[in-house]
C-alpha cells in the first residue's frame, strides 16, 4: 500500500489501515468509506455519541451495544459495524474520528487523490469550488476532493490545507501581518 508513513504508523493509522486491507480484499472499499463519513458527521453532530465514545467509564459490552444501535440507525455495511465492535471490545472508540480521517487519507493516496480543506468566511458557491478544485489540481499534480467549511472570523478569503501545507489567504492573516509591521 502507498499510503504514508505517518499515517500507519500511529494506531489510528494501523487501524485504519487495516481496514482498508479489509475493504480492499472485499471490494467495498466505497462503501465503508461512506459508512465512515456518515459515521464522522453523526460523531461531531451528537454531543451525546461523541461523549460515548471517549467515556471510559462505558463498558465494552455497553459500548458494543450502542456501536451496535449506531451502526442500524445509520445502515452501516456488516464490515463496518464489525470494525465497531472491534473497537469496541479493544477499547478504542476514543479514537475512532482520527480512525476515520486515517481512512480517508488512505483511499484517497490510493486513488491518487489529495484532499484539500477549505475553509472561507462564506459559503462558496458550486462555481467557486469548481474554479478552486481545478487550481488545486494543476498546482497538485493530483486529483483533489475539495472539503469547504466556513468561518465567519476569517472576515474573508481563504485558508487551504492539503497535507501539511497550508495556504493561508485570509483577510484576518493579512490584518495581523499588517498590525505587527507597524509595530515594529
């Protein structure tokens, strides 16, 4: 696998890892790695599951069980709940959103893709992401999945993180480059 040292080295990293051998061998590849993303959108929208998750105070079969209920309520594939159960009876739930990032990173190495996090201080619109994901591409090399998210306190422009390069071109960067030339 050409994923990243980094990556596979961490225990999120061999964790993920080896579920995308696992994915791979069976073909679902797509699949857990839409399960994950459903199941890092329901972590960070849920106070409540994302407390669960790191409570090591929940016992394995408690844990088991919710992961159990989680994975029915979001109609995860068999390899995915099983990846949960795992985690589960490991004590490794605390880990999981890392888990998925890891994942991510790998199928997308593997497809030769890069993601880029954008975050602006508005919404950008289809056009815009179209425009941006094409730049990225040619300054890349690569394909790249464009992630946009927003953040009002940037007051405008943008923050591009792909890797661990970032491209910050934020009006609030600017004003405090600015604030510390004058007082220098």
């Amino acid at each position: 696998m050409d994923s990243s040292g980094g990556i596979t080295a961490s225990l999120q990293g061999r964790y993920a890892s080896a579920l995308f051998d696992l994915a791979s061998e069976q073909g679902k590849v797509a699949a857990v790695e839409s399960d994950l993303d459903s199941l890092g959108v329901a972590i960070s929208g849920s106070d409540d599951l994302a407390a669960l998750i790191r409570n090591p105070q929940v016992s394995r079969e408690a844990a088991a069980g919710a992961m159990d209920g989680v994975a029915k309520l979001l109609k995860l594939s068999p390899l995915t709940k099983n990846f949960l159960g795992v985690l589960a009876a490991n004590r490794r739930l605390a880990a999981l959103p890392e888990m998925v990032r890891a994942f991510a990173s790998i199928a997308a190495a593997t497809r030769g893709e890069v993601t880029a996090e954008v975050t602006s201080a508005h919404p950008l619109s289809a056009t815009q992401l179209k425009a941006l994901g094409a730049k990225l591409k040619a300054r890349e090399g690569k394909e790249v999945k464009v992630k946009a998210s927003v953040d009002p306190a940037l007051l405008g422009g943008l923050v591009v993180r792909i890797g661990s390069q970032q491209i910050d071109s934020s009006i609030r960067t600017r004003l405090n480059s600015l604030a510390n030339a004058m007082k220098g």
